[in-house]
C-alpha cells in the first residue's frame, strides 16, 4: 500500500508579517514530522521565494499544478497569518480533495499595539469561502502549536483522508454469486458503481478452483511460504498434510487474483460449492489474506469489503480488521454480545500462540480450514457500511472485550454502552448480522471520512454524534 500525499499549503496575507509568517511554515512542518506518521508531504519550495500561498492567482495555478503532478491525496492549509482565502479556495476546488483547515493561535499584540498574523480572523474568511466554493473541509480549532488538540485533530484528518482514498479506488474481488439464501447479501452494484466508483470484478468458484490446483500441484515459493506459516502459526494436528497443503493453494490463489486485478479486498461464497470443489473450507485462506491487509469477507458479502477496507484505512493499514457476525447475547452481562465466525478472524489476533486448524463444525461434510479460537479484547470500533433503497449509511459504535463462555470457530466477547439501543439500530437497519470490528479507535476519522463521500451518512450509536465533534474540538484532553 502506497502511503499517504499531503500537500503541505502553508498560506499569509500581505498587510500581516511575512517573516513571522515564514517562521510559522518551518515550525508547522516539524511539528507535522514529529508525529511519526507514515505520509509524504509535498510542499510548496522553489514555487516562490517563500514557499507560501499567497495573493495571486498564477501562485495558485502552480500549485495546483504541483499538487497534481505528485498525486497528493489531502491539502492541509495552515493559516501562518489571515491567510488568502480566494486562492485556498482555488486550490481546494481544483484538486477536490480532502481539505485541513487550521491556524496557530495569535499571541498577544506588541507593546506598540500592531497583532503579527490575525490567524483566526482569516480562518473564518477562508471557511466562508471554501463553502462558496463548495469545498468540503475539516476545521481543527485554532490552537497553539503545541496544543494536544492540533495532534488530535491532524492525525485524525490524515486517517480520513486515507479512508477517502481508498474508498475512491476500490475494486472488489468477488469469487462467487452469494448464497442463495442469503437475501441479507444482496447489493445494488451498478449503484456502488455510480454513486461512489466501487468496481467489483467477478469470477467463479471454477476460475479459483482452478487456479488453486495449478497452485497444488506446483512448488512455487509463494506456496511454501504459505505452508510454512500454517505450520508454525497453528496447531494443525487434527488436519492432514495435503489439507494444509491445499489451504496453502487456495490462499496463494485468491492473493494472485486480487493482485492481477487490482483489489484490496474480496468477498467469497464460502460455502457451499467451494466445499464440494475443493473439499476445504477458505477460513483460514481468508484469515491469512486479511492479515496482510487485504481483508476477505464470507458469505460474498459486497458490503463487508467495503466496510473492511474503509476500518483498515482508517488505521493507516496498521492494524488488521476481523469480520465477524454479531450472534448472541452473553448469558450474564446484557449489554454483551458474541461476536463469531466459521474461523476467519486474523491469526495475529489470536489468544493462544497455535490456534487450531480444524474442520468445520456445523456443515455435513466437515471440510478442514477453519482457524477457531478467542482472539484478543480490548477497546474495539465496531461498524457496518450499507445501504437499501439508495441510502446508504455507516453504522459505527466502540467496545470492549470481556470474559464469556467458550465457543466454537472464532470469537471474542464484547461489551457496549447499550445493548438494546444497539440492537434496535442493527434490526431497523440498513443493516445486517455482518459488522467489521478492529482493536483501535477509528470512530472519529470514520465519522470525518463521511464528510468527503457524498450520499454517505455516519449513524454513530456511541460515542454519540456530538460526543464526537467535542472529541474532535478537544474534549477530555
């Protein structure tokens, strides 16, 4: 995954100070550096002498030209003084892109009474502006440039706008139709297509069942770099050795089909026509992909792609997601909730050192490959992208892990704020017993994320939506 483009905009207005304006742009930019984030910041040296935005409009046209040609994702615009707001607003339109807008907090007036810079009075201007120009922005608020709310509020930004990237480039492998009694997996996707620029790119369980055996029967290093890994990452005893083998394959595969066409997720009918054309069930094939970032969902759930890699996104890729059904209530705590599947969650999340490789539980044919066990608690976001009836919305809620009783496949008990309330959401929808779950806070860039995507809703059940917009002004700090 490439990282990140930012294009770093730093803009003054002439009847304030150029120099304190100059010095602000170096001490912004080494403060952006050392939050240690994984980006590339593209700014504006050797455009002028000063490498600032300012008042003219050929000073726009290059930068747009630049910001282009590096293919940035995002535009932080700092204030370093009242800023010029029409040429912000230029640029913003003209690359339509995520926009930061936020200036360091003006200090006291001189002893003779003249005020340097006057940030906060340009950045209400530019925001007025920018709304002119119909260019979606997110505000952090005026701040010194050490102030715990600047971090808080950039780094959010710079999640959300990878939310936003990957989300406009998303491709979808679909391996397999859903099943056919899986009405909840129905999606509209000349829709998703239209709306937001999702493509899905469609082959059959023949396409990889094929390509699985040509796999097999071959010694490519990619294969036995896959069954070294199960081998060592699981406990496989109750398995035989071409089972593994074959899981190993069908891993190999679907990693070959998501490369060739260009997908960074995949949703597969996992059951049952795999099961009687390669005699395994994908788990753990699944499990193994979603832990190298290219998250893989059951049951040819379209949605559930698009939710995995939006979570993913949202960590800058540091973090993997498990796709998981929300099942049951837990038997003591009622705001608890089991959530499970077959044997897919990432192996890296696991409690035990070697979970078990076994073979699945509830279908007749009991087909080795699912990868069951706890996986680990702690604080979790929880949430669901879909839609019905052309709304689309994302459902997007925090929890914990707690003790619970032992099942069987891959699970982790969770506890919310309010379970009825959760519940009530769920069921009156648009959504379904499919979520997304991942082991950081992402609630917030995800909420921001929304504000770039048209036709998109956030529904936060908690923290609620203005719980979050406090956040992002800098409560509890």
């Amino acid at each position: 995954m490439k990282r990140l483009k930012l294009g770093y905009a730093p803009t003054r207005r002439f009847v304030f100070s150029a120099e304190d304006a100059f010095r602000y742009k170096v001490m912004i930019r080494e403060k952006m550096e050392s939050f240690g984030m994984d980006i590339d910041i593209v700014d504006l040296e050797g455009l002028n002498q000063e490498g600032l935005l300012y008042d003219d409009h050929i000073n726009a046209e290059q930068i747009v030209d630049r910001f282009k040609q590096e293919k940035v994702d995002a535009v932080f615009f700092p204030h370093c003084n009242f800023g010029t707001e029409d040429t912000v607003a230029r640029v913003g339109k003209a690359l339509g892109k995520p926009v930061l807008l936020w200036g360091p907090r003006d200090e006291a007036p001189l002893e003779d009474g003249m005020r340097l810079r006057d940030t906060q009075c340009g950045l209400f201007a530019t925001g007025k502006v920018l709304r002119r120009f119909n260019v979606p922005f997110t505000y952090v608020t005026n701040s010194r440039l050490n102030d715990p709310v600047f971090e808080r509020g950039f780094t959010n930004f710079v999640a959300a706008a990878n939310v936003v990237r990957q989300f406009r480039s998303l491709r979808i492998l679909q391996i397999g139709p859903r099943p056919a009694s899986f009405w909840t997996m129905m999606c509209n996707e000349g829709e998703l297509l239209e709306r937001f620029g999702i493509e899905i790119h469609p082959i059959t369980i023949v396409d990889i069942q094929r390509a699985s055996q040509r796999i097999e029967k071959g010694n490519s290093s990619e294969l036995t770099a896959a069954i070294d890994y199960i081998k060592a990452k699981l406990d496989w005893s109750e398995v035989t050795e071409a089972d593994v083998r074959r899981i190993a394959a069908l891993k190999v595969a679907m990693r070959e089909y998501a490369d060739k066409t260009g997908s960074t997720a995949i949703a597969i009918q996992c059951w049952s026509s795999l099961q009687d054309a390669m005699g395994i069930m994908p788990c753990l094939a699944n499990a193994i992909l979603t832990d190298e970032q290219i998250p893989v969902t059951c049951e040819t759930d379209i949605h559930g792609a698009i939710t995995s890699v939006m979570v993913q996104a949202a960590t800058l890729n540091t973090q993997p997601t498990f796709f998981a059904d929300i099942t049951v209530r837990h038997p003591e705590n009622d705001n608890g909730e089991l959530l499970f599947h077959c044997g897919n969650f990432p192996v890296s999340l696991s409690v035990e050192d070697k979970p078990k490789l076994r073979k699945h539980f509830l279908f007749d044919d009991h087909s080795p490959g699912t990868h069951e066990g706890e996986i680990r608690g702690g604080g979790m976001t929880i949430a669901r992208f879909d839609g019905d009836n052309g709304e689309y919305q994302m459902f997007l809620g925090k929890a914990k892990g707690i003790e619970g009783p032992y099942t069987r496949g891959s699970y982790v008990w969770v506890e919310v704020n309010d379970w009825p309330l959760w519940e009530e959401k769920l069921v009156k929808g648009p959504y379904v017993h499919h979520s997304v779950g991942v082991h950081a806070n992402v609630i917030p860039a995800l909420y921001e994320a929304c504000s770039y995507i048209p036709g998109l809703t956030p529904d936060p059940v908690d923290p609620t939506e203005r719980e979050i917009q406090a956040w992002l002004r800098g409560s509890k700090l």
